[in-house]
C-alpha cells in the first residue's frame, strides 16, 4: 500500500471522527413539584446519549439498572421513587424525559441511552415497528426537560437555549489604541490598527441575563506570537453577579516596539460557573500593524552614574530601534562642547523584527576638571529622517575645603567667588570684633581670671 492510499485512509477516518468529536451544549431543565427549578447548561461531545449527559448534572441523580430500554432516572436530588431492578418503583408519578421543540414542550419518544442508534429527532405517531431501538443523543443547542410527576400534569415553563447556555454576556467592549477609541472594534469582535510600542487600552464588561449566580468570572487577552515568538497575556477579573447585575474591567499594556508588519490575532476568552459547570465566551480581535516609512527611535539612553565629580568617567548605554518599513543608514551623534565630547559612529538598522534592526552600546565618557553644574549631552541620529533628544549630566562640587577659624568659630567659609575686595557691612559694626571672637576672648578672660586666682591663694599662704 503506497502513501497515497495511506493518505486517503486517513482523510476518510478525520471525516468519520470528526463530528464524533465536536462539542455540544445542551440546556437543562428540572422541574420539581415544590414549583422549584433547576436550570444548569452542560457542555459535552456531541452524540453523548442522554444517560451519560444528565449523570454530568450538578445535583444527584438516581438510576436503575439498564434494561431493554435502557437506564431509567428513579431520582433527582431526593425526589422520585426507589430502584427496583433495572426499573424504578411506580407510584403514579415518574421523572417524565421532554425536549423542547419550537418554544413548547414535547415528550421525548426514545428513552436516554436504550439500543444502539440515536435519536433522528423524528415525532412521527406511528413510527416505523421493525427500526432498530435508538435513545436521545446531544446536539448542541438542545433543550431538554426532567419534571417529576403524572403524565397530563402541567409541564414546566420553557427556557431558551440562551436563557441557560448563554446567561452571561460580553455588553460592552472598548478599544483604546494610545488614547484614541478604535471604531472597529466592540462586543462582537472587529479590528484594531495600531504602531509598533502602541499603547492598547481594552475595557470590557459583562453582564448577568439570567435568573441564576455566575460565578468565578474571569478574562484573558492573548495575542499569539507578537513579542519575539511569545505571547501577550493579560488578564481581567469580575466579581460574581447575581440575576441582571453587570461588572467591568479595563487592562492596558504595551505593543512591542519591534513588530513585522502583520497582522495579529487577539482573543477575548471569558470563562465562568454557573451551577458549579464552567462555561466560556470567545471573541476574536485582528490586530493590524502599522508603520512608518522611515522610524528610529531610542529606545534606551540611560546615564551611569548620572551625577559625578570633575574628572570622573561616566557610562552612557544606549539602544536604537528602527520600527519603520525601511533599511536605513545611521550617523549616530553624541556632543557636548564644554565637556570635550564628540563622538561620531555609523552603523545600519534592518527593517523587521530581526536583532539587526536594533543597536545597542555604552560609551565611556571622561569628564575634564570643570565647573560644577547641569551639562547637556545631545544624542543625535541622522538618517533619512533626523531625530534629536538630550540627555542631563549633573557635574557635582566634589571640593572639601578646611579652615582653623571655621573649626574653632563654626562660621562658614565665604565661596571662593566673593571678590576679596568687597567687604561686608558688618566689619564697619563695632559689635562684629566681639561676636566674631566671642570663644578666644572668654577663653583668655578665664584664663586671666585664674592666673589671679593662684596668685591670691600664694600670697594668703605666706
């Protein structure tokens, strides 16, 4: 058998399988005779019969034996009548198996899971005596029924497939691409144009349409395969709502600056509980990217330290992307006059999201003996365009000057600035000589005052 066959095997087998694998959600009602109802959505395969789907319910059930008709339901959450074999014990009253047909309620003509085929949704009256036995099987979007009790009772209120599977709802979704809302896109999904490094500003909210809790809702954002291979992943958080309560959330995050001029998926995914069965809501977005011609930009200028002493050494670190369309030719420009710099380097940026379409170095800058004070380095780049930005260097005064009189007195130094020949008003104040030497004149008083005292002392003791 040559590959050929092999390959016409296999596709015939994933058209077999496939629909055998597709998943179905079917909504559930359960009707108590307390008036009481128990409405819960089931995700399941589809083609799952029907005593499999309703033992995946989030209350209990009961069931007898299989028989010729397969499993019949004795109990739901306590109500019903007890087992008895492979049937249950009859009272008068029995879990009745309905489906929901055009708005209205129908007895299901098959049974959940007796023979071999399912179902093929046929009411005929009359149907054919000699066609093989078949059972009820999940078909997504279906509505069925459990309401204990006699055959002509009144049947339960209908529920859509919508007041079950779909109770929350994504109301509102909001699209901010660097501050300006983003037409296209809203609760049904849509697209989103934006630029390399735009910020994405998203609000959504949900909403509870329902009569039951939902419960642990929870968002994510996901943008396959856009940062280097990776992904974006955000998250958003809601609290739980009870019937006919809204919430919201709103992320913000960054694209990155190095992009290919593409489009991007993102994906809205909002999982949640109802009854315990979680359940999710997925909206796609197509986010399309947008660039200039021609676009570099620094990235990174970061200066280490950015504040130093004269004659010191500083690094600078830069980084330089071209998020533009084209190739492009670099004269790189870092200057400063006053503190000797000038330094001149070409170098050539790719377009795309490659390594080569990002510079990346640190520079080494010696700075002379100078003046203290804020000196500006300006980064220029020259290529088809010109973009400049500056960059602060802090020179400190770094001097520790000393002085006998400051040390002793504690009065400040005048800067070396002053001119020495302008004298201050307070020299022509007779008071300035005492305050300014107050410490040396009590010193010498004391001292005085204690040479006298010995000399009082020696001449009492003769």
């Amino acid at each position: 058998m040559n590959y050929k066959h092999i390959l016409a095997i296999l596709t015939f087998l994933s058209l077999f399988l496939i629909p055998l694998t597709l998943a179905a959600e079917v909504g559930v009602v359960v009707d108590f005779p307390d008036q009481k109802t128990h409405i819960e959505c089931i995700q399941t395969s589809s083609g799952t019969n029907g005593y499999n789907l309703l033992r995946d319910l989030s209350i209990s059930t009961l069931w007898s034996s299989p028989g010729s008709f397969g499993h019949q339901l004795c109990k739901v959450k306590g109500t019903g009548d007890d087992v008895s074999g492979n049937s249950c014990s009859y009272s008068g009253q029995y879990w009745r198996f309905l489906i929901q047909k055009n708005n209205n309620w129908d007895y299901m003509p098959v049974g959940v899971d007796g023979g071999s085929e399912c179902w093929n949704g046929d009411f005929a009256t009359n149907p054919d005596p000699f066609a093989p036995l078949s059972h009820y099987c999940a078909r997504d979007g279906d509505v069925i029924g459990l309401s204990y009790g006699e055959f002509d009772d009144p049947l339960p209120s209908t529920k859509t497939f919508d007041e079950i599977c779909n109770t929350l709802e994504i109301s509102d979704v909001k699209v901010y691409v660097d501050g300006k809302r983003e037409s296209d896109a809203d609760e049904d999904g849509g697209d989103i144009e934006a630029f390399p490094g735009s910020e994405l500003k998203i609000k959504v909210e949900v909403e509870n349409l329902g009569d039951i809790e939902v419960e642990d809702i929870d968002g994510e954002i996901i943008i396959r395969d856009i940062d280097d291979g990776s992904d974006i992943d955000e998250s958003l958080n809601f609290k739980d709502l009870e019937e006919g309560n809204e919430d919201d959330d709103t992320i913000s995050f960054l694209l990155p600056l190095i992009l290919e001029d593409n489009d991007y998926n993102m994906e809205l995914e909002i999982t949640f509980k109802i009854n315990g069965n979680k359940q999710t809501i997925n909206l796609d977005y197509d986010i399309e990217i947008e660039k200039e011609k021609h676009d570099l930009v620094i990235v990174k200028k970061e200066l280490s330290p950015e504040s130093i002493c004269p004659t010191d050494q500083s690094k600078l670190e830069l980084e330089i992307a071209n998020i533009g369309e084209k190739d492009e030719e670099v004269l790189l420009t870092i200057s400063n006059e006053e503190l000797n710099i000038d330094i001149q380097e070409k170098f050539d940026l790719d377009e795309g999201d490659e390594d080569d379409s990002v510079y990346q170095k640190e520079f080494f800058l010696n700075i002379p003996n100078i003046s203290p004070g804020e000196y500006e380095l300006e980064i220029n780049l020259d290529y088809s365009e010109d973009v400049r930005e500056d960059l602060t260097l802090t020179i400190e005064d770094c001097d520790q000057p000393s002085n006998l009189n400051q040390l002793i007195t504690g009065k400040a130094i005048n800067p070396l600035s002053k001119n020495s020949n302008q004298k201050s008003s307070t020299n022509n104040n007779p008071n300035f000589f005492v305050q300014d030497n107050a410490i040396v004149i009590i010193l010498v008083v004391f001292i005085i005052i204690f040479i006298l005292a010995i000399i009082f002392i020696i001449s009492m003791l003769r």
